[in-house]
C-alpha cells in the first residue's frame, strides 16, 4: 500500500462515517481523480465498502 491510499485509508477513519470521494480528496488535499483510482483499487482489495451510492467507508 503507498502513502496516497493510507492517507484515503486514514482520511476515512478519522471521519468514522462514509464519505464521498470527493469530500475525501478535498480533507487529504488530493486530486479528485487519484482520490476515485484509490477508492476502486481500495474497493477492489477490500479495504473499503461502499454502504450506498457513491459513499465510501473503511471495512
């Protein structure tokens, strides 16, 4: 895991409720569309789940 997906990863948990990708980037100062590329690779590992449309939380 590289620094940009810890920082998504811890992003979220400070903020213990799931967010939208774009309130992510915005709190870790990180471009929108790296912030979405982390959030599949994230998904996809199984790292995050989203508990409805277009929000994201750590599992």
């Amino acid at each position: 895991m590289d620094d940009h997906e810890k920082m998504v990863l811890e992003t979220m948990k400070k903020e213990g409720a799931p967010m939208k990708s774009g309130d992510i980037a915005r709190k870790a100062a990180m471009d929108k569309d790296e912030v979405a590329k982390i959030i599949d690779r994230l998904k996809k590992e199984g790292k995050i789940a989203s508990p409805k449309r277009c929000f994201y939380a750590p599992v």
